[in-house]
C-alpha cells in the first residue's frame, strides 16, 4: 500500500495479527463499530428528530448507540467495544486507532490511560484475533 502512495491507513478489523502484520499500518485499538449506516431516520420515528442520539435495542437485549448525522440519516455502533489495551506487546508494532462514540470526556481519558499503563477491563470486550 505503501507503494502506491498511502502514508496512513486503518486496517480492518476482521484481519487476523498476522496479516495485519503483513500489510502494516494503523491498527483499531479500542471502539465501537459502525454497523449500520441508515437513510432513514430511525430517530425521528421512535425519539422525535428534535434529539441527536439514542439507543437500539436487539433482541437480545445489548444496547446499540445511534447517532443522528446529516441528511437525517443514522450511524448505528455495535453494542461491544473492541479493547486492546491489556494487549499492547501483541500490536505494539502498530499505530493505534481509537473510535469513540457514546463515550463521555471521563470515559475517553480512563480508556486512554488504560492504554497508557497496558491496564485489562472486567466490561464487555471484542479482540482483533490473533
């Protein structure tokens, strides 16, 4: 990729380590996905548009975060956040990437001084796989 003119680039989640290894680049260290992208507003029909975000509910319960973005569309995040801190030997090599969505200022600075000290989380996680 390198060659042909890309200095930065995110790889996808769905690469194993080993082949995020062979192409290089920025690794998604820590966030909730992107899932869905909706042309309708599923806001305005259950919320009212008047609100910016919500949740969804599937039915099993999890919690998915829905934004509202121009043109009364949706960006609709996976419910569980992949997290990678206590992980840091295994993808040191890569520049680390950080999707946040739902998450407060408070949030954002524990997560990234989870990162920081390499620290694990008792919450709910994803794992790029190894």
């Amino acid at each position: 990729l390198l060659s042909l003119g890309l200095e930065k680039f995110i790889l996808s989640p769905e690469l194993t380590l080993p082949q995020a290894r062979d192409i290089g680049g920025a690794l998604i260290a820590y966030g909730k996905f992107p899932v869905m992208t909706t042309h309708k507003c599923v806001i305005k029909s259950g919320e009212g548009c008047d609100k910016c975000s919500c949740y969804l509910s599937d039915r099993t319960g999890a919690k998915m975060y829905c934004e509202g973005i121009f043109g009364h569309r949706n960006i609709i995040y996976n419910s569980t956040p992949l997290y990678m801190a206590d992980k840091l030997p295994s993808v040191k090599e890569f520049a680390h990437h950080f999707i946040f969505s739902d998450e407060s200022k408070a949030e954002c600075y524990k997560i990234i001084e989870a990162y920081k000290s390499g620290r694990a989380t008792n919450e709910k996680m994803r794992r790029v796989r190894v």
